[in-house]
C-alpha cells in the first residue's frame, strides 16, 4: 500500500515570494502617488492610456511595480472591479 503513493505524480502550485495580485499592486501604486502629492487617478489614466512609466513616481518602487503588469491586465482588473461593485450595490 505505500508504494501507492509513489506512484501518483503530485503536482506543487506556489505563488513566488515576490509575485504581487493586480490589485495589489494597483493599490501600492494608488498609495505611492497619493504619498507623493500626485492625484493617482489622473496619473494611472495618464499610465494606462500612453503606457509611458513617466506618469507613475519611483516612490515605493510603484513604477517597477506597474510595469511588471500588462496594461491590458490591469484595465481588466478595473473593470471588473467597477462592475462587479456596482452589481453589489444593486443587489442590496
């Protein structure tokens, strides 16, 4: 019966240390542009539209941060989180 189990193959799925959620890193960049006095929403639009890393600040490494993203990854993260929100509060 122990041999049963060595039979089997095993499959091991780990999140690497430094890999970050879209919303985290969002909320991380959100952070680090407030924290340096920037209106964040204006300057992630500026981001996601141009893709110029020119509009995020280095501050807490936010600009490395985004840019480890695909801009089409993060536009969906937003979107979904916008509509998924609205459906909640039309549910209640």
């Amino acid at each position: 019966m122990a041999n049963e189990t060595f039979d089997q193959t095993m499959m091991f799925l780990a999140k690497a240390e430094d890999e970050l959620a879209t919303s985290d890193i969002l909320r991380t960049v959100y952070e680090a542009l407030k924290e340096k006095g920037y209106n964040p929403i204006n300057q992630l639009v500026g981001y996601l539209l141009s893709g110029d890393p020119a509009y995020i600040t280095s501050h807490k490494n936010a600009r490395s941060l985004i840019r480890r993203l695909e801009r089409d990854d993060l536009l969906e993260e937003l979107v979904r989180f916008y509509l998924e929100s609205h459906d909640e509060e039309k549910a209640q």
